[in-house]
C-alpha cells in the first residue's frame, strides 16, 4: 500500500490511501444526508403560495419604481401596507410618533 501523507489525528502518523478514500466516502455521506434534509425542507414550501407572493412583491416593486417624489412613495408605501394586510410598525402619525423620545417601533 503506497503512503500518501500523515494522518491529522495529531500523531503524525502515515496513513494510506484506503483510509483517504473512507473518509471521502464519509463525507460525501454527510453532504448527502444535509441535502436530504434540505430537499424535505423544500419540498414543505407551498409552490402556488410562494407563486401569488412573489407576483404581489414584483407588482409593489413596480409601483413603487413609478413615485417621483418621497411623498408620492410614501403614500404608496402605505396603500400596499394596507393592501397587503402588513402591520405599520408605529400606530398614528408617523412624523409625531417619531418625534415622541418614549414610542417604538414594533415589527410583528
């Protein structure tokens, strides 16, 4: 059996290519056990949901892309907020809320 290299145990011993190839195959046995994991992962995701989302996000993009002013992009903002059924992260006026030292902001 050819040497080809010391073992990383520490100890410095030569190791021969049997045991190299055992420890590839080990490793490819983890990847492939990690990518089982992630393809039950995936296959969990509703496709025609994640479908309706994107659309929804790509048609808020591009109004959103339309606004020639701040103003004009915030009330769009907003509107697609409420269309969306997203939660503002402030209650009331905006500006005021902002200005008020003791109020958060709360992302749900």
């Amino acid at each position: 059996m050819p040497l080809v290299g010391v073992d990383d145990d520490g100890a410095g011993a030569f190791v021969d290519q049997r045991h190299l190839h055992i420890r590839a195959e080990l490793a490819v046995l983890d990847i492939l056990e990690a990518l089982l994991v992630y393809l039950h992962e995936l296959e969990q995701i509703d496709i025609e949901a994640f479908k309706r989302e994107t659309q929804e996000y790509n048609k808020a993009v591009r109004i959103f892309s339309t606004a020639t002013t701040d103003k004009e992009l915030n009330v769009l903002l907003l509107d697609t907020f409420e269309q969306m059924g997203i939660k503002k992260p402030w209650q009331g006026d905006f500006d005021r809320h902002m200005s008020d030292k003791n109020a958060t902001l709360v992302f749900e």
